[in-house]
C-alpha cells in the first residue's frame, strides 16, 4: 500500500530520509544479497557436480528451483 502525501512527508521529516530512496536502497540490497546467495549456491552445487557427488538429476532440479525463486523474488519485491 503506497503511503499518501500526508504520511510521505510525516516519514520524511521524522527519519530525514526520502520514503522512495530508502525503499529503493533496500529492494537494491534484499536483490544483490539474493543475487550473491545464487551465485554461491551455484558454484557449490558445481563443484559437488564435479567431485561426483551431486547426481545430474539433483543439478538440474536445484538450478530449476534456484532459478524459479530468483524471478519470483524479483517479481515480487522489485515490481
């Protein structure tokens, strides 16, 4: 729910910080640590990959899921 002017300018005056800047400083941060988390997740499940223990099957089915929960967390919290 978007705040009214009203409460825009309330939260402005009572924190000093532009509602909209903090809003897109956090969605910036929850989505690069997201990001991070793929990335690191894909490179363990690589390297176990590699070492002959994880099974293609388990790889395919991690970077599907992995890959589903990063456009629908970005769907969700950067529309």
């Amino acid at each position: 729910m978007a705040m009214n002017s009203e409460q825009a300018n309330a939260f402005k005056a009572g924190s000093g910080i532009d509602p909209t800047v903090l809003n897109k400083f956090v969605m910036g941060f929850v989505l690069s640590v997201l990001f991070l988390w793929f990335a690191w997740s894909v490179l363990v499940v690589f390297r176990g990959w590699r070492a002959g223990k994880v099974t293609e099957q388990n790889a395919l089915h991690f970077f599907i899921s992995t890959a589903i929960l990063v456009v629908f967390s970005v769907w969700m919290f950067a529309s």
